[in-house]
C-alpha cells in the first residue's frame, strides 16, 4: 500500500467555534466541512486540495482543540489535531475577535509556537473595518503574522494565502493518473466500525474511533494506492433515524453521507455482526439501491460473534430475506478491528467496480437475446409483447434499452427476468442493471 503523492499541507487549528471550519470552505472553495453554530461540529481531519497564485496544496480542517478538557472525544480530537500539526508545512491559528484573547487561545499558541513551524494567526469574525481595532489586543500571543479576517464573508483571506503559500514550493505540472481513483462510501449505522474499517486500510489513524455511537460528523476522505489500484475511501457519517436526529451537526452529517454516497462509485455498507439486522440497516441499504450505487455488504465484527458449522449459512441467508432488493450485491464477513478478510474486500471492490463499468456490444446482447427464445411475452394490458433487440445506452450503473413493439415500462416480472439473464451471461457482479423500454418504430 503507498499514499498518493502528497502536497504541502497547511494546518487550521484553534478552540471550538471559532470559525476553523468556515475559513477551511472559504480557501478550497467549496462546502466540505459541516458549519453551524453548535461548538465542536468538526471531530476529525478533513483534508481539501486548494490553490493559490499558482501554488498547490492541501488544507486540512481539524476539530476544535480543547487541551485541558480531558472527556474522550474531545481527547481524540486533540490528538488527531496534533497528528495534523505534525504532517503541517504551516500552521494557521484562529481566533474569535469578538470574544477577545481567553486562556485557550494563550496556551494553544504556546504549543503551537514550540513547534517551531511557520505560524500564523487569523482574528476571524472582523467583518468591517471599524471592528479591525479588535485584532490588536491578540497581539500578545506573540504571533507576529496577524491577520484580521471574515471567514464569512472572505474579508482578508487573500492576504493571509499570500502570506501562507510564500514559503510553499511551487506547483509543478503533472500527468494526470492513468485511471481515477475508484470512490468508495463506507455508509451504515453509528458504531458498526465504519472508522475502524477506514483506519485499517489507510494504516493510520484518520478518523475518530470511540465507543460512543455518532463519533463522526463530516465525511472523512482519503486516497490510497493498494495493490496497483487507486482508492479514495469516504468514511460517511453514521445514518440515525429521524427520530433519534436532534442536534444540527448530526442532521447536516446525515446530509452529507447522502451526498457522499451519491457521488460515490461503490458503497460498502457495514452490519454490525453482533447486533444483526436492524430495519435501520435495511432502511440505508435502500439509500444505496435507489442511488443506483454499486453495493457491498459487509459484515463486520465477525470476530465477536461465537460461531458454530452453521453460523455463517445461516447468517447468509439472513442478510440475503433481510435485503431482498440487493440480492446482486456481494455479502463480505470481516473483522476491520483484526484487519481479517480485508484483502478480500480490496478485491471485491475492484471487481465490482470494473463490473459498474462494464460494457456489452450490441451484437453480443442480441445473440444473447436469441438464446432466450424471447419472441413473445404477455403483457398486463393482454397485448403480447414482442421484444426485438437490446442495447446498452450507458455504463455507472449499466443501462439497456429494450426496444419494443409498444410503449410503456416494461412488465416487471419481464424486466426482473431480463435482469437475471443478463447477469447470468455477463456478470455485473454487485451494480444495479437499469432496463429501460421504447417502442420500435
């Protein structure tokens, strides 16, 4: 396994709501991580390629870091803060410039300075310039690169990124990947090992892992090469049920897993082997399928579960009556914990995403076509249907147009038929197979 190259990585630290999360959107242009007024929205690091007067590099938001809170979560985030400070060609502190220098920001200064790298340090929230007297009292945390800033309203950024990418290396032209990364969304319920997955297979410890249920809020990206194949995983935010989803940073992180999810090629989506199948998991598991996401079930935490001859069978055959309408999707048992089956899953996701872009020639679907003897059907309105050829019209997820002597959707047990042929014939292992009918003229 290697990483992908990596760009030189400015770090944004600083205590809860300060605005960390806000200025990290503002520099690499786009909403990546969760913004609202609840305190401690961002847990992990989340990392975002930016750019600036030609100089290319990596931003990475971390949670707001409380050193003498010493509650498990807000632990985490102070040591996954500090795993990113580490990996930093330059430190951005931010404070909150209406609130005024407190105590946290003195001694986060103070390690941050002991580090020795480039630091600098951004008053937020100056929205206008008879505000800007508000920067000068932060002066004595003894940063001499101050910058007053509106995050908000991207009031200063410019100057702070000039000061910023000063130092950095230039950008150099690269040829771009043969293949792009395959994208797979690690979707299920809170604490079914969703980070735990994700850590094992980057080798590293990028998202929180607690025993508490809900730990991760923003979706976690990362890529990796593993085995010639290029990957960017996406550790989503654990899908709560409306009812138990009460607080703002829990309604936006369930928002993004669904939008991570539909830009994702492959969703692998976790079972807690202990717990079994929840309604829950068949409630996100239809997320997968009405997406028209390529789809993996995994079942992990197998490790914990006493077995006998038949554990697994009947197991099988459980996750397969529970999840009917994924009946294409490959079923995976692992322990992401142990890291056992894991070079399995690796495989199965290749296959599967190779499957998703699969493509059949036309004449290769008619001869199949014929095999099926396919002359006549019946149909709900008692007008024979007469099936005259098949062609895919797209890939991700495969499309076919059957091209008929009516209008009108195909008869879905004719259409659940031709699915099954086709897979039989040429595969599509783990990818939905959308059908659709026209009328010959």
């Amino acid at each position: 396994m290697s990483k992908i190259h990596q760009l030189p990585r400015i770090v944004i630290v600083g205590r809860p709501n300060v605005g960390k999360s806000t200025l990290f959107n503002r520099i690499c242009g786009r909403r990546r991580a969760l913004v609202g007024d609840e305190p401690g929205m961002t847990r992990d690091r989340i990392y975002a390629p930016a750019e600036w007067m030609g100089s290319v590099f990596e931003v990475v938001d971390t949670g707001g870091m409380v050193p003498e809170d010493r509650g498990l979560i807000v632990s985490e985030i102070f040591r996954q803060a500090q795993v990113a400070i580490q990996g930093a060609a330059h430190l951005v502190l931010v404070v909150d410039g209406r609130t005024g220098v407190t105590p946290a920001d003195e001694e986060l200064a103070g390690l941050l300075r002991k580090t020795g790298k480039p630091l600098a340090l951004v008053v937020n929230k100056i929205d206008s310039n008879s505000s800007s007297p508000l920067s000068a009292d932060f002066y004595r945390l003894g940063i001499a690169a101050l910058f007053p800033v509106s995050a908000e309203h991207g009031l200063g950024v410019d100057d702070l990124l000039e000061h910023v990418v000063r130092d950095l290396p230039p950008a150099h032209a690269e040829e771009e990947p043969a293949e792009r990364p395959i994208r797979v969304a690690i979707i299920g319920r809170p604490n079914t090992g969703k980070s735990t997955l994700l850590n094992r297979l980057l080798k590293e410890e990028r998202s929180i892992v607690t025993p508490e249920a809900g730990t991760t809020r923003d979706a976690v990206d990362a890529e990796v090469a593993i085995g010639g194949h290029r990957f960017r995983f996406i550790d989503t935010a654990g899908i709560r049920s409306k009812g138990k989803t009460k607080l703002l940073a829990e309604k936006l992180s369930v928002i993004q897993a669904r939008k991570h999810l539909e830009l994702s090629d492959v969703a692998l989506l976790m079972i807690d082997a202990v717990e079994g199948v929840t309604a829950l998991d068949t409630h996100i598991g239809g997320y997968a399928h009405e997406s028209h996401r390529s789809v993996i079930i995994v079942v992990n935490k197998w490790d914990a579960l006493s077995k006998n001859q038949s554990t697994m069978s009947e197991y099988t055959e459980e996750v397969r009556d529970r999840f009917k309408y994924l009946d294409y999707a490959p079923l995976i048992f692992i322990s992401a914990l142990k890291g056992q089956r894991l070079t399995k899953l690796v495989e199965s996701i290749v296959e599967v995403a190779a499957a998703r872009r699969q493509r059949v020639s036309t004449a290769e679907m008619n001869r199949f076509l014929e095999t099926l003897n396919f002359d006549r059907a019946p149909s709900p309105q008692g007008k024979p249907l007469r099936l005259y050829y098949l062609t895919q019209a797209g890939t991700a997820p495969p499309t076919f147009i059957a091209f008929t002597n009516r209008p009108g959707k195909l008869y879905f047990s004719i259409e659940r038929y031709l699915e099954n042929r086709i897979r039989e014939n040429f595969g599509f292992l783990g990818t939905p197979i959308v059908i659709k009918a026209r009328q010959s003229k």
